[in-house]
C-alpha cells in the first residue's frame, strides 16, 4: 500500500510492479524491475515487495538476486542492492524496525545485510545508485528462505535479561547455605526492573538496545541473533549474538 492506503502493488512474473486504486481495483501505473543492459535487462520474477518505514518508498526483491528501492512520488530507482543470491526462490528483502538495515535470506545459506543510507563521502568513487557493501552471515546448511528483523526488539531483550536474571537467583539460592527461603525478587526490585522495562521500550517502536533478526531455511530449522547496542549486566552466550562489524564488499 502507498499514499494513506489508496494504492496497491503486486510483483508480476516478468519483472514488473504493477500500481491499482484499491477502490475498484483500477490500474494506475507500473515500474519495470530490470536493469538497462546485461543479463539483467530481462525482468525476472518478482519475490517481495515491501514498504520502508517513514519513507514513500518501496522495496522490491526479485529473482536476478536484485534488491530495489524505488521513490513512489516519481517511481525512480533510489538504489539496487546486491550480493546475495535469488535466482528461483521466493526470498524476499525486508527493513528493520528503523528503516536503518535491510535484511535478505539467500540460496548460497546465507543472510545478508545493508544499510539504507552510507555516508558517501568516505568513499573515494561509490554510486549512489547502487549499495554493494553487505555483511554476510553464514546462518544455516540450507538456503535460507526468510529473513526478518523483529518488529519490537527491546520486548525481547527485556524478557532475555529477565530470564537471565532469573538463572542468576536460582544459582545463588542452590549455592547459599542458609536454610531461609527469601524471596529472590523483593516487590521493590520487581517494579523497578517493571519501571526499567517499560523505559527500554522507546516511544514509535524505536529501539533502545538493538537488533533482533529471525531466519528460516528449506529445511524448516529457525534461528534468533540477537544484537545488543545498549550495554548490560548480564552477558548473553556467544552463540545467541549476532556480531556487529563493518560492511564488507563483495
């Protein structure tokens, strides 16, 4: 949907986007997903559509293993993003809760990362027009299939630490010698941490503490990373955190 809901867009097999008024369903318009020249000047498939947070722009993954961002109010290529590979999956690209990152499974068993925006400046000859800086994951043994960044991350770092907290208490109760049974969370500290919660969570759905990205694979296994930016008390396993590190180019 775009402009308050008056318009939607479907992915066609043949590398187009297709605009109709959702009165009626009329058609409005279309964009051509294809590059100008090469191999890719062919559209290919469509696999996923899908809007940019804050932004009157969309997002359109299809199977030349292309991502597109385009500008709705003049329908132009704002950037493509390459690196990862889709070439008969229906793998599509998605946002972050910020708009910040994108994020796309791959067929190679892969997930792969962008940011939105670079600062171009640092960078001695870049397009604007074309983000070729990812970071790759090595997620799985199969091809991933999704790839989806939580839509409220702080709500599960807050129920991580809880947990976490919670083993902490149970391991200091069986370690104590005292025959006294106190209460591990005193009411006080409870509404506290409570207090603490609801502050983590920041007003819009803007997160505080960091990233919580979910995968799938073709053979139905699933997987959390999780990405902190904020520090805490307790440490997470190394397994459960997913590194953050420069961009690397292909």
């Amino acid at each position: 949907m775009r402009h308050g809901g008056r318009f939607a867009v479907v992915g066609s097999y043949d590398g187009r986007c297709l605009f109709y008024s959702t009165d009626q369903l009329k058609y409005h318009t279309q964009i051509h997903v294809r590059s100008t020249r090469g191999k890719n000047a062919r559209g290919r498939k469509i696999s996923g559509i899908e809007p940019m947070p804050g932004e009157d722009k969309i997002l359109v993954t299809s199977n030349d293993s292309r991502i597109r961002l385009y500008d709705l109010r003049d329908l132009n290529l704002s950037c493509k993003y390459k690196g990862f590979t889709n070439t008969s999956s229906q793998i599509r690209g998605s946002f972050s809760h910020d708009g910040k990152y994108i994020v796309v499974g791959s067929e190679n068993q892969c997930v792969y990362i962008w940011k939105t925006h670079h600062d171009y400046s640092k960078f001695s000859s870049a397009r604007r027009d074309r983000n070729d800086f990812w970071e790759g994951i090595k997620a799985h043994e199969a091809q991933v299939t999704c790839a989806l960044f939580a839509p409220h991350p702080d709500l599960i770092f807050s129920h991580v630490d809880g947990e976490l907290t919670r083993l902490e208490q149970e391991r200091g109760e069986r370690g104590s010698q005292s025959s006294a049974s106190p209460d591990p969370t005193p009411p006080a500290e409870d509404a506290k941490k409570d207090s603490l919660d609801k502050k983590s969570v920041g007003s819009g759905g803007t997160s505080t503490m960091g990233y919580v990205l979910v995968t799938a694979d073709f053979n139905g296994i699933i997987k959390v990373f999780l990405n902190r930016t904020r520090p805490k008390h307790s440490s997470l396993p190394a397994s459960a955190l997913m590194r953050e590190a420069p961009a690397t180019p292909r």
